[in-house]
C-alpha cells in the first residue's frame, strides 16, 4: 500500500475509533435529532460532565461533531449527517447477524439425520462435490449421512442423465456440476426450511 493509501485508510482508522465507544455512538444518535448541550448530554449519558466532556472532545477531534460556545454552554451538533448512514449500515449487518443466528440454531434444533447423496462414477468432480457437501453439512452442525451412489442403474433410478448430480433425502437438487460448499450451505438450509 503506498503512503497516500495509508493515509486514507489512518484517516478512516481516526473516525472509526473516534466512535468505538457506546456513550459516543449514543450521544451521535443524540445529536442526529438536533444540537445539544454539554449539560442535556451528561444527563442522558448517566456520566459526569468531565467524561462526557472528553468524549465529546474526541468526536470533535475526528471531525464528527462541532461545538458553540453561547453564554456559559457550549452545545454540539453533528458535523458531517452522513455519519448517520454508517449507522445504517450497522444496523443492517446486525440484523443480517441475527437472522443468520437463528437460521443456524433452528439447522441444529432439527434432530432428523439428513441423507445426502452424491450421483455419479466416482470421477473427480463427483469426488470433488461430495468433498463440498461435506465441509457445507459440518459447518451447519448438521447430523447427516452421506452416501456415494455410482451404479448407473440406481442414477437413473434418480432421472439423473449429467452428473455429478447432489441428492437430498432423496431429491435431486443439483445436476451436472460441481458448487461451492457456501452455495450448498443454501441449499440444505433451503432444504431444512421447506
């Protein structure tokens, strides 16, 4: 990375770190309904007018927040509003989190034992999949059986024509290619919710 890069990104660090602390992101959210002074902040913050007073220092250093000095008050204001749509955004990835939580812990509440089964010769893709279904069922925790069907007879069986095709509980869900274990992750987990 060259110096104008790290730069930037220091820069990015700044701000970053500026808000890495809950009262500062809390008084943020404060200020996004309108200015406010030292002595409502401290209130609301439940600290003494010293902490909330280098906490505020802090935002302002990074350029985050800006202050008025009227009478014996100083109020602060957010500088920049866009600080808002990284809340946003963290707001979003903990969401997704959440439901990503909850997915794995309703794959590990279901007690049934998944039967995948891998169509195919035993060539390298079929190897190479199964290997794939694998790493997909051990990271959802699922308890599961895997099998390796290579009788043409019992692929047919399936109505499978191009392999390596991939089985659950005894339906076909991929025919004639090999995917990653993240793209079978949603497949069984699709499976588990149907």
């Amino acid at each position: 990375m060259d110096a104008k890069t790290q730069a930037r990104f220091d820069a990015r660090a700044r701000i970053l770190k500026a808000l890495a602390h809950p009262s500062r992101l809390f008084m943020v959210d404060e200020l996004s309904r309108g200015e406010r002074c030292v002595c409502e902040l401290t209130a609301m913050v439940g600290s003494d007018m010293s902490t909330v007073s280098k906490h505020l220092s802090v935002l302002k250093s990074a350029g985050v927040v800006a202050d008025e000095k009227r009478g014996m008050q100083v109020y602060y204001r957010l500088k920049i509003p866009c600080v808002l749509r990284f809340f946003d955004c963290v707001g979003e990835v903990i969401e997704q989190s959440a439901r990503e939580q909850m997915e794995m812990a309703n794959i590990r509440e279901s007690k049934a034992v998944m039967k995948i089964q891998i169509l195919g010769p035993g060539c390298a893709k079929c190897k190479q999949l199964t290997e794939n279904a694998e790493t997909a069922a051990r990271n959802l925790g699922l308890d599961y059986q895997l099998e390796n069907v290579t009788d043409s007879n019992d692929i047919m069986r399936f109505g499978v024509i191009a392999t390596p095709a991939l089985a659950i509980d005894g339906t076909v869900r991929l025919v004639g290619k090999v995917v990653t274990p993240a793209e079978i992750q949603t497949i069984l987990t699709s499976t588990i919710n149907s």
